[in-house]
C-alpha cells in the first residue's frame, strides 16, 4: 500500500477517534452514557441506525454476493419497511412512554423479572459473541489481501474502539456515527463511479447491465415460493419482516439508538427513514458487485480470490494440476471476453444465442474453479474454500487508483468500529441496568453505576477482542455465532410481541412458551432442512400461540394457589 | 416543562400525519419492488 492511502487510512480513522473522544469526554451521568441523554435527533439516529447495522463484513461480502449468486440478496430487506413502521407504532411509542434505557426493562414492566432476565441473558450470549466476530472477520480479510498481521489489527482496532466507546458512551458512538457512514457512503460511491468509468473504456453502461443480466447477476426478484431457497421475495417479505423486527425492535445495540432521541418523533423518523433508504443503499452496494463481475469480464479474475490459500497450494504438492486449471481458466475467459467483444460491437446485447454460448462457458469456468478448490483442500483440508469475501477487496487493492485504496479501506475499517462500537454500548447497557442495577446493586449513585457502565465497556471490549483473537482456532465456532441470532431472534421477538398486543397473558406462561418455542426452533435447526429465514417466524408465532394455549390452565392454577 | 413537551410531542416534522409518511414508505417499497421486477426482467 502506498504512503498516500496510509495516510488517508490513518487519517480519517484516527479523526474519528479523536472526534469521538473530543466532543463526548465531558459526560456526566448515566443518562448520557447510556442514552446519549436522549438528546439526538431523527437524522443523527437514522445515521446511527444505518451504521450500525453495516459491518464491515457486510460491505466486504455483499458486492462479492452479487458477483457469484447475483443480486437476489437484496430480497432479504424487503421486510425492513414494513418492519420499521410496525415498531414506529407499536415499540417506539411504550419505550418513550416508559423511559426505559433498555428493550429488556419492559419486559419486567409488562410481564415479571425472569422475563426480563431471559430477554437480556440471550442478547448478552448473543451479541458477545457476535462482537468478537465483527472485529475478526475483517482483520482476517485485510491480514490476506494486504498481509497486515492480524492479531495487531484486532488489537489495534479493537483497542480504538474501547477507547472512545468507554470515553463517551451512548454520545460517542452516535457522534462517530454520522462520520463513519459519510466515509462509507462516500467509499460506496467512489467504487460505483469506479467501476462505471474502468467500464466506460470497454462499453456503456447499459451494455454492462445487459452482460451482467445476461449471465444471471440482475435476478433481483423472484416471486416464486419455494421453502428451500434461500432468498426468494417470500421469504424476504415474511421471514424478512420478522427478522427485521427482532433485529430492530429487541436487540439493545439497536433499540439503544432510538432510545437515544430526543422524543418520539424523532425515533420514529429515524426508524422511517431508515426504512426509504436501506434498501435502495443495499441494491447500489450490490449492484457495485454485478459491475465488478463485468470488470473481471474483461481483466482475467484469480481463479481463486483467496492470495493466501492459492499461494499455499501453488507451493504444495498439486502445483502443477493448479497451474494447468489456472491456464485453462484463462482460455475460458479469453474465450468469453470475445464473444462479449463481438456481441457488444454487433449490438446485439440482448441476442440468447450469445446469452446461451456465455453461460455455458461461465458454467465451464465455474467447474474449473469447483475443481481449484478440490486441490486447496487436498492441499490444506482445514482451508476455507468460500472466497466470496475477497472478491471485492481484491478489486479495490489491485485497481483503484492511489488514496482511493487508502478511502475505501477506510471505509470498511468505519463500518467494523461502528457496528462494533454500538455492540459494545449495548452490551455495557444491558449489563449495568439489566443485571448489575437490577440483581447485584440496587443503591448505588449514579457516579458509581456511571464507572461500573464504563468498566463494562472495557470488559466487554477486552472479551470481543479474546474471542476475535482466538476466533481462527474456534472455526466451527464462528459460523455457530452467525447461525445463533436466528436461533434466538424469533423466540424474544414472540416475548415482546405477546408483551405489545396482548393484555392477560401472564410472565409464567410466556416464559414456558418462550422455552418449548425455542426447543422446537433448536429441532428445526438440527433435524430440518428449513433455512434460517424462517426460524424468526417459526420461534415468534409459537412463543404467540403456545402463551395463548396455556395462559388459562397456568392462570388458574395461580388463582388457585392464591384462594389456598 | 419545555422538556417535558419536547419528549411527548408527536407530530411528524413533515406531511403533518404519520399516516401519510407510512403510506410513503410502503409506496417507495412497492415502486422498488415494480422496479427490480423490470429490471430483472429486461436485462435477463
């Protein structure tokens, strides 16, 4: 990397510590750490929002999504909002009302103390874990691409984010908000205008459009109804929806950003807000994907994005089979970069003769690379063959021009340090009011619950930064910590939706609900091929229905026990 | 007492009912989801 992009790396990425830490070092009390003292206003918290659910994996993988399945991932946002507008009438309104610093205090309110604790108990496993793996998965990308060291990138990221987010809490985080999502709208931007330009020189835009719907990248809908895909409009909308609502109606890290605003209006306008704008920001994000597909139509891609893995099986035992695939991957591009030339000077873009030859050799360029893969894993059998990942920072390190490289890696170092700053917050959030406050200590002065809040942001801090560090030993391990949100998300999404809508059901029959709802959701994840969409909707409506069934029989078994 | 006014007043900054702006959010869904759906069917 060259001076000028470490210089524009440094330099935005340590303005924003230094901001965060400048404009937030004076806070006082426990409603400014914790709420940043319900101060900010509905821009601040759609920006907030927004940040915090863009993690620097998500910017890093999704354009390398599109570039391998196409752009039907943005699919998975269509229930976002319906979503928002559900919670600006149901969730926004009793949070303000009650004034509570987190989502799991209502639960209390409404139902009793287990309730509560089972709320915040599953989020603190959850979001624990989730943190570490925020700050691992993008120093593992960046210690491959660029050979930085990555235990010295966990840590010194980690590091910075402890230290603004211990500093300021609630306001540094809202405050560094708005700066990150500048730099990492404007990385977006950069690399969409980019590419169009790099492409400009070989053909139009439209035809680029064309090249990459003919080879199946522009599948942004599908309305058919199949329960095994993935990502379909069906389960977008419905599983999407439910998903969303979880997400941002009972996780702390994002409920904590609305609870942050200065009234109900301006939580609600951020949540609305993020609603217009999130799913337009997806689709750019992966159509940058698709353009980059056009790109490595014309510049021959690695057969495998992975540099480090490809450079392990080069000097391995299979170095003359990887070659010979290389050079044959080669003379299929080749091939296909023509056809393309030909099918683009003859304006004939949208031809299917010319549609059907290029599939069929993407399909023969794909066999070779299923083949690549064979040998990096005979060669290493512990590699991870999915390079998706890498697609995307491949193209900014090896064709961006100078300080753009250094931009764009800025960008997606904000987006890590914003998701996790926010984790962090919440997590510290959830430790202080829900547990310590409400079981351990419940006299303190709000000076000693404002150092024990800043003790649990170091401490949680610390803990994220262990686990990223041993989070290469633990590779089963992460994909469990991505596969529990949707383990759990539907079963406290039924608690508090049984908490909004329903006035007689009590906190015993919830609670049973909430543990036989997720028994069945764990039998479905073992024992079932149902995707994970859908465990939101399964764990929700059987924490809804199961509650209702037995809310009579437990109710009365209380009265009873009452008359006795 | 300005405090208190700021926390409860619910009036949307724009549009004057939320009625509307939530009729607007779900128009710009569907108007993307019409988009996407020619978009995928021109190009592929």
């Amino acid at each position: 990397m060259s001076t000028i992009d470490w210089i524009v790396l440094c330099g935005f990425t340590g303005f924003i510590v230094f901001f965060g830490i400048w404009k937030t070092h004076k806070t006082k009390n426990t409603d400014e750490y914790l709420r940043a003292g319900k101060t900010s206003s509905w821009w601040v918290v759609a920006l907030s929002i927004m940040a915090t659910q863009a993690s620097a994996i998500t910017f890093l993988s999704t354009p390398g999504q599109a570039y391998v399945d196409g752009m039907r991932f943005v699919q998975f946002y269509i229930g976002l909002p319906i979503a928002m507008i559900i919670l600006s009438i149901t969730a926004v309104p009793v949070y303000s009302k009650l004034n509570v610093f987190t989502a799991y205090e209502y639960l209390e309110i409404r139902f009793d103390l287990k309730n509560r604790i089972l709320g915040s108990v599953l989020f603190l496993t959850q979001r624990g874990l989730a943190a570490g793996f925020t700050i691992y998965a993008p120093a593992l990308i960046l210690s491959v691409i660029l050979g930085w060291n990555i235990h010295t990138t966990i840590i010194l990221m980690g590091l910075l984010v402890i230290l603004y987010t211990t500093i300021g809490g609630s306001s540094a985080v809202n405050k560094t908000h708005i700066l990150q999502m500048i730099i990492i709208t404007a990385g977006m931007f950069t690399a969409f205008f980019m590419i169009i330009a790099f492409l400009s020189k070989e053909i139009s835009f439209i035809d680029a459009a064309h090249i990459a719907g003919k080879m199946g990248k522009l599948n942004v809908i599908d309305f058919s109804f199949n329960l095994s895909d993935r990502y379909t409009f069906w389960s977008g909308l419905i599983g999407g929806t439910f998903l969303m609502l979880s997400y941002f109606g009972t996780d702390q890290s994002q409920v904590a950003r609305y609870l942050a605003a200065r009234n109900i209006t301006q939580s609600r306008m951020g949540l609305l807000v993020n609603g217009l704008v999130k799913v337009p920001m997806q689709f750019v994000i992966l159509f940058i994907g698709a353009m980059v597909f056009v790109f490595f139509q014309f510049v021959t891609p690695p057969l495998f994005f992975n540099p480090v893995e490809t450079k392990n099986v080069k000097s391995g035992n299979f170095s003359e089979q990887y070659i010979a695939l290389e050079q044959e991957y080669g003379m299929l591009h080749l091939e296909k970069k023509n056809i393309i030339s030909e099918m683009v000077n003859n304006n004939s873009v949208s031809e299917i003769s010319y549609q059907k030859k290029l599939l069929e050799l993407e399909q023969k360029g794909n066999q070779v690379r299923d083949e690549a893969k064979l040998l990096i894993k005979k060669n290493n059998p512990s590699a991870d063959l999915n390079d998706t990942n890498y697609i995307f920072i491949t193209y900014i390190v090896n064709y961006l021009p100078l300080g753009l490289i250094g931009l764009l890696l800025a960008a997606i170092l904000a987006a890590s340090m914003s998701s996790t700053s926010a984790e962090l917050n919440s997590l510290s959030s959830t430790t202080m009011v829900d547990i310590y406050k409400r079981l351990i200590n419940k006299n303190g002065t709000d000076e000693h619950y404002l150092k024990f809040s800043k003790l649990a942001t170091v401490g949680w801090g610390f803990y994220a930064i262990i686990f990223a560090l041993f989070a290469n030993e633990l590779g089963s391990l992460i994909e469990a910590v991505n596969i529990l949100g949707s383990l759990v998300y539907g079963t406290i999404l039924g608690i508090f939706l049984t908490a909004f809508y329903t006035k007689k059901i009590t906190g015993h029959s919830v609670f049973f609900a909430a543990i036989i709802s997720e028994l069945v959701v764990l039998y479905s994840y073992f024992f079932t091929d149902i995707p994970f969409l859908w465990y939101n909707v399964i764990g929700c409506i059987l924490v809804f229905l199961i509650s209702s069934l037995i809310n009579p029989v437990i109710t009365a078994k209380t009265k009873s026990k009452t008359i006795r | 007492m300005h405090d208190k006014k700021n926390r409860t007043d619910d009036s949307p900054p724009l549009f004057g009912s939320w009625k509307i702006i939530y009729s607007l959010v779900i128009i710009e869904l569907i108007i993307l989801i019409t988009l996407f759906f020619i978009l995928t069917k021109v190009f592929s």
